[in-house]
C-alpha cells in the first residue's frame, strides 16, 4: 500500500466536517466555555446572541468521544476551509440586520457557534446544551433566564435536521433549517420547523427534465450511505423507470465515522470509485451531504496515483443541491479536472451586494473576538500565528496582511454560495419574524423592560407561527416566504463547474428550476452555455446503454440485461420506422408503401389495364378488328340473305347471333381503361347477357335443325312447332334467366370500384371489385349450362342427312367456346392485376371467333367464293346423290 493510499486512510477517519445548528438567545458571550466560539456582542439595546453549532474542523489526532473536548485539544486543529463562508454569511447577515434601523430598532444580534463533532450524541449533546445552565450539562435544568434561547437553525445535513427536531420540538422550539429533510419527522416536530431548502419534488422534476433534455437514459447513482441517501434512491429508482431511464449501478458512498477502521474506509470508497469509472456510463447521478465533494476528490487523486487511465475516463457528475464543494487543506494543491464540465443543482441564489467586501475585510490581527478567523487563515495560507511553531526554520509566520483575493476558489469562493445563501436567509426570516412578533404585541409595547422579557419567553412557541407567515424582499429583491407545509417557496439553479489549472473553479448558472402556482416547476436551460469535459470536445455527450437504433429499424430487449439496452433489428418488409429507438415497426398504409431504407411510406402508382400501353393496344386492336370481321359477316349475309344456304339457317337467328357477337367484340373495349361506376356495373353483366344471347341463339339453331328433320317424317305433329316463334323463344326464354340472375347481382352486391393494394410491391392496382363473387360464378355458370346443352344437342345432330344441316359446326364452336372457358376458370384465378383482366378479355375473343368462326366462315366461303353451291337444284342434286 502506497504512502499516500495510508495518508487518505487517517484522514478519512479523523475528520469530522460541517454539520451547523444555531441558536438566538438572549445572553451576553461568554468565553469560559471549553467549545472553541466565535463571539460577536453589539452593546446596544436588548442583546440576542445566534449561537452556531458547526463541524468544521480536521483533527490531526484522534480523540475520546466519550469525553467532552478540552481546549488544548483545539490547539492542533486546523479548519475547513471552504466552509469558512457560512460563518461569514451568518456575521454578515447579522452585521446588516444590527445596521438595519427598520428592523428590531430596539434590538441587537450577537452569535455563537457550536461544534457537533460529526456525530449524532453531539447534535443531541448540543442541543440540550440550548436548555441546560451556562457551562453545566444539566438538560431541563436552566436558571439563567439570559441564556435561555429564542430559535435555533440548524444544517446542513440531513441527519443534524433530523436529531435537532427530535430535541428542540419537545419545547416546542422554532427553528429553520437550511439542509434537506428526510421528511422522516412526526406532524408535530414538522410544524415546528421552516425548511429553507427548496421542495425536494422541484429538485427531482430537475433531475429527470435536465437527463431527458439530453436523452441520457444510461446512468449511475452514488448517494451517501444513510437515511437520505436510502430516501434518494427509493424515491428516484421507480420514476427514473417509468420515464424510461435505467440504471447501470447504484453505489454508496459510506459516511465518514469514526467507527470505521482504515482498511474499511479505504476499501469500500476504491471499489465504490473503480465501479463507477469502468462503467459505460457517461452520467453519474451524485447525491451526499455537504462533504460529497470531498470523498470524490480524495478518491480522484488516489485514483490517479493508481490507474492513469481510469482516471483521463472523465465522467459527468450530476450533483444534487444537498452538496458543496468543500476540501481539505492538504487537499489543497491537488488538481480539480475530476470537477470540470459537471453540473449541479443548487439552491437559487442572488448576488448580496456588500458581502465581498465584508469578506476582504475580515484581518486576523483586528478580529480577535473571532476563534476561527487565525485557524482559518493558517491553514488557507500555510502559515502560523504561533511563536512556539514559527521557531521551525520550515513555517512561514503569518502577517495577517495577506490578501484572500489571492486565495484560489478551492480555498474560499468570494461570490457566497446557495448553503450560506441559505443561512444568511435564515437569519433574515428570524429577524424579521421577531420585528413581527414585536409589533403586534400590545403588551410588549406598553409594559416595562422584565415584562417585556417574560413575555417574549411565555410566548416564544408562537415565533414559529410568525416565521411561518413571515414574507418579504431581502436586500437582493428575492421574494422570502413559505407555503404551507413550512418550506421555503423558491427553486433551483443548475450550475455548471468551469475548473482552471490555477486551481480555481467557476460556477456558471445554466439553467434554473422555478416554481409555479401549480406546484409544477418550469424548466430552463441554456445549452450553449454548458462547458463539458475536456473528453467529449465540446460536444454534447451521449449516455446510453448501446447505440441508437437509427430510422428503419426497431428494438428488442436483451434477456438479462436492463431495459433501455438492446438490439437493433430491421424492420420487417413493408413496415418502417421514421424516428431513432422506436419500439416497434409500424405498417404502411395500404396505398403506400416502405422505401429500401424503409424510413418512409410512399404513394403507391395507381396502375390498371391501358389502352395505351402493348397489352392494351392488342387486345383492343383484336376486339376491334373481331368486330369488323364480325359486320362484315353480318353485311354479307343481309346482302345474300335471299340465296338458299342464309334462307335455310334461319335468318332472324343468325342476325341476332352476328349482333351477339359484335357487342361480345365491343364489350372487351369496358374492361379496359381507368374503371369508373358505370363501366364495373356494365363489364360482368353485359358480358353475361350478350353471350347468354349468343348461346341461345346457338341453341335455338341446332334445336330449330333437330326438329326440322322429325318434321320431314310422315304424320309427324312437330312440324307445327318449328318456326320462328320457336326460335325467338328460346332466345328470349335463355336471355331472360340470365337477365334475372344479373338483375339480383345489381340489386343485391353490384360490382364496384376498387384497388387492388397487395398487388406489388410500388404498386396499387385499380379494378372493378365483383361484389358478390358467388352471382358472378352464376352468371358464368348459367353461360356454361347452356353452352352443354347446346353442345349436347348439336353432338346427338350432327350425323342427321341434311345438306343445310349446322349440327356439326355449332358442335366444333361449342367445343370450343367450353373449353375456352373451362381453362378459364383456373386461369382466371391464378392471375392478378391486369393480366387477370387480359385473361378474361381474351377468353372473351377466343370464345366469340370460335362461334363466328365455326358457324360462318364456311358459309361466307361458299356465299362469296362458291356461288354456284348456293342454289337449291345443285343442293338438291347433291342430296339426291348422296341418298
């Protein structure tokens, strides 16, 4: 173990640092006492003397703590020096308070100060001492009326505020304290007490305001091994997870007993400290007492004497307002880089206009009522004002002209800080609620001296209750008063350490937690103005877990480790994520869709079926082209409908399958193009009805040829029935069922428009939704019942001995058109987008040129290119021939 590592041990034993309680009493000082006292006496009018209980020594030896100090033993003491300030604070406001000709004119503040040695029977100990005769410890037992108090401050620690009430509230004692509470009091000890901290809800709002400002949701906790420290974590733990911060340590830095062994101390502070700096976190969450600063400081230089690189690992200590920056004198010239760039909170303070200059002017030689002033100014000088030292060659003598200018801000800070803003405050309050409690008090006024005495000590309990209303302006402008629960109505400052190699620091104000009226705290904060350490380059540091997930991607939590660590994973196709971090992947509409860095949703290109594009130009050139064919098969036979072979086919049955087939043709043209309302009603249902027509013509033909042969027999009675009544019939008869059915399809579920979203991937395919799918397979299964029957009948007819007989071409166009149709079907269904459409339209044409086709090409032949077949003498020839 190295000689410094056994150096920190014993001091960290031996030093007992700042916890204060004061009091106001009537009673002049006295110096008999063995306590080291700073006395202060203004001789004028009614003397109230504030006696002070501070711990603001370091003891070079160790002492008896069962027994009450003597005053040799203060002879080797030296003091605290940053904690200087708050006696000076306190003489300050006293010394303006005593100037002051409208507050207490009849009155004036002395001060004493106490010691309470760091540990808990002495804050006990001095606060019976307030009850107890002038140098006799007898609790109770107090016949000096002079020395009977009048209301007490105490701080800064928790543990001191808390021991105090337990004390003072059994007299129902008025006090204020500038430290955090533990809120650990009974009712009764609370409503005895003024808090001028700051409402600890403001501070917590801060903390999470000021880490989520950031985005820092990966970091530690260090809080002092006591009630508050406990208090801290259990308060903050489960607010930092629902606000989705998470924690990689929570470490304790222990309390500075003199219980504690060396090796204890030594062990537990290094393996706190190596925690924290191997830790990927780059924020540290710091809450202790007033001496926080202290074990961070002695730990950083022993740190560096042990692992250099550990200790170039800066990290941002977020301190909470219970800390201060407080050293040791041979802490001194060690370095403060382990403080730059950090923030903390702070009590809100203003600028008391005076108290610099009554800091310059404080002299060793002309202050010798002050016991603190030569201790304080050997150890911030290193120097001695004791003959019997100054004879070692080593010991610079002190002159007492040396200037605290020169101090660096380690040693004293000029500017006073929030805890003696906080006391200084105090006093203030107490000042001002004893002029209140003067004024109205008609007997105070108009009885003598003694009665005024007696008076104000029957009535001391109700000072609380004047503290407790008391409002008004200090010499700064800052609004002082309470609510109703006792606490001081004001907020925080965030403060950012600036530290220089001269060994000074600077406190830069960046932000600011202000209350409102409704309880909630407003939240400021000046980012450009932040210093960060030297490490991060001046530019916001980060602290998380594991990098972020960046846009197009999504988390998952990793098994076993804390929440807000986890995997990136890419988002699943056809879903994104616009923002970093996102918990899950959201779908896109269905009429967009994810970009490859599927960060975006875009409009998806409304497509269908286009005259202009290839697909659409051929199929509309074919149906085009079909239905010329199709006028010109019509125009040749009304131009021979005369000649035997048009006669003997039934001219009305062939006009109207001609026309069929023309508007079949014609009807392809509606299942192109952008489809609107009218075009989906009318693309199923005409298609439906025109070929059901087209097939009952069919069908009436072949029926027509069936039974024109049994009418040739002798005595048969259907030749009644063949004619065209017949014919027309059927065609009507068929036509009608088929028109029913579409009419059903239209009155019930009609087709309509729509968009086919899950066609592509860019693309959002725009089609004639069918409605009712099962009326649109009626419709083709009705169409497909015909074509059977009409293939059946002409099957069973085309061997009959008829030259004009048509049996055996409507058997090869029915063959045809139902096989079209049947791999139409499954073709049908296998197929999206438009080629489903094109499917549907090509099945259409090739149905149709194998009616046209089958049933007319051979008469047109015939008509056109054999003319001289086409008469009924060499028809009749030719049957004879063949019988």
């Amino acid at each position: 173990m190295s000689f410094l590592k056994v150096m920190i041990f014993a001091v960290l034993v031996i030093v007992p640092l700042p916890q204060v309680v004061c009091r106001i009493s009537r009673a002049k000082c006295s110096t008999s006492d063995p306590l080291p006292f700073l006395h202060k006496q203004y001789q004028s009018g009614d003397l109230i003397v504030v006696n002070m209980l501070s711990q603001i020594y370091v003891f070079h030896t160790m002492i008896d703590f069962s027994k009450r100090p003597s005053k040799e033993l203060f002879e080797d003491t030296v003091i605290m020096t940053p904690i200087y300030q708050h006696i000076l604070a306190l003489e300050f406001a006293i010394t303006e308070i005593n100037r002051n000709p409208n507050i207490l004119p009849n009155h004036t503040l002395g001060l004493q100060i106490y010691n309470t040695y760091f540990m808990t029977s002495w804050t006990y100990r001095a606060s019976l001492e307030l009850f107890s005769t002038k140098g006799q410890f007898i609790p109770n037992y107090n016949c000096e009326t002079q020395h009977r108090p009048i209301a007490v401050i105490g701080g800064p620690t928790a543990d001191v505020c808390l021991h105090m009430a337990t004390i003072l509230s059994l007299y129902k004692m008025p006090q204020l304290i500038y430290g955090s509470s533990t809120d650990s009091s009974t009712e009764k000890e609370a409503i005895l007490y003024q808090q001028m901290f700051p409402i600890m809800d403001h501070q917590y709002k801060g903390i999470f305001q000021l880490l989520l400002h950031f985005q820092w949701t990966w970091i530690g906790i260090l809080s002092v091994n006591n009630n508050s420290g406990e208090k801290f974590v259990q308060d903050l733990v489960p607010m930092f997870a629902q606000r989705g911060i998470c924690l990689d340590f929570i470490e304790t830095f222990p309390v500075i007993e003199y219980s504690n062994t060396i090796l204890e101390l030594v062990e537990m502070e290094l393996q706190m400290y190596m925690v924290v700096m191997k830790s990927t976190v780059n924020i540290v969450l710091v809450h202790g007492e007033i001496y926080g600063t202290v074990v961070l400081r002695l730990l950083s230089t022993n740190l560096k004497s042990e692992d250099v690189s550990l200790w170039r690992k800066d990290k941002i200590w977020m301190m909470t307002a219970e800390m201060d920056f407080t050293s040791l004198p041979f802490l001194k010239n060690s370095d403060l880089v382990f403080l730059h760039g950090a923030l903390s909170f702070a009590i809100h303070s203003e600028e008391v206009l005076g108290f610099q200059q009554f800091v310059q002017m404080r002299n060793p030689i002309l202050e010798k009522e002050d016991t603190f002033i030569k201790l304080f100014w050997e150890s911030a000088f290193e120097c001695s004002f004791s003959i019997s030292v100054m004879e070692d060659e080593n010991v610079i003598p002190c002159t007492g002209k040396e200037k605290l200018l020169a101090l660096p801000t380690s040693v004293l800070e000029m500017d006073m800080t929030g805890q003696s803003y906080s006391i200084y405050n105090a006093i203030h309050v107490v000042a001002h609620a004893l002029h209140d409690f003067h004024s109205s008090t008609v007997e105070y006024r108009t009885r003598g001296h003694e009665a005024k005495l007696e008076h104000l000590e029957q009535k001391l309990w109700k000072l609380n209750q004047f503290m407790r209303r008391v409002s008004f302006n200090n010499t700064v402008g800052q609004k002082i008063s309470f609510n109703q629960n006792g606490k001081l109505d004001t907020g925080f400052d965030i403060v950012n350490w600036i530290t220089f190699p001269n060994l000074s620091f600077l406190r830069v104000r960046v932000g600011r937690i202000k209350p409102m009226d409704s309880q909630e705290a407003l939240f400021t904060i000046d980012e450009d103005d932040i210093v960060w350490p030297r490490r991060f380059n001046q530019v916001q540091p980060l602290s998380l877990c594991n990098s972020r997930c960046h846009s197009g991607s999504s988390r998952r939590k990793i098994e076993g480790r804390p929440f807000c660590c986890y995997d990136c994973l890419r988002c699943p196709h056809g879903k994104i994520s616009k923002q970093e971090d996102m918990d899950d992947c959201s779908q896109c509409p269905e009429d967009q869709y994810a970009n490859a860095n599927q960060d975006l949703c875009l409009v998806k290109i409304a497509t269908f079926l286009m005259y202009e594009e290839t697909l659409g130009i051929i199929l509309a050139s074919s149906a085009l082209f079909c239905s010329l064919v199709t006028v010109g098969v019509l125009w040749i036979f009304i131009k021979h409908q005369d000649t035997p072979i048009v006669k003997a086919n039934n001219r009305n049955l062939t006009y109207a399958l001609l026309i069929a087939l023309l508007l079949s043709f014609l009807s392809c043209l509606l299942f192109l193009g952008k489809p609107g309302k009218m075009t989906c009603l009318l693309r199923q249902t005409a298609f439906g009805i025109i070929f059901s027509v087209a097939i009952s013509c069919v069908l009436a033909k072949t029926i027509i040829v069936v039974l024109a042969f049994m009418a040739t027999k002798p005595g048969s009675k259907i030749t009644k029935w063949v004619g065209r009544r017949l014919a027309m019939s059927i065609v009507l008869g068929c036509s009608l069922i088929q028109g029913i059915i579409c009419t059903i399809w239209l009155t019930t579920s009609p087709p309509f428009p729509d968009a086919d979203t899950n066609l592509g991937v860019e693309e959002i395919f725009l089609q004639c939704n069918e409605g009712s799918v099962f009326m649109f397979y009626c419709v083709l299964g009705y169409m497909g019942f015909l074509a059977i029957i009409s293939f059946t009948v002409a099957f069973l007819a085309r061997k009959l001995p008829d030259t004009f007989n048509e049996a055996k071409f409507i058997t090869f166009s029915m063959l045809l058109f139902c096989s079209v149709w049947l791999s139409f079907v499954p073709t049908y269904l296998s197929t999206k987008g438009k080629y489903m459409i094109a499917v549907e339209i090509f099945s259409i044409i090739a149905s149709s040129v194998g009616l046209l086709s089958c049933i007319f090409f051979s008469k047109c032949y015939v008509i056109l290119l054999k003319p001289a077949l086409n008469n009924r003498e060499q028809l009749k020839r030719q049957t004879q021939r063949k019988t």
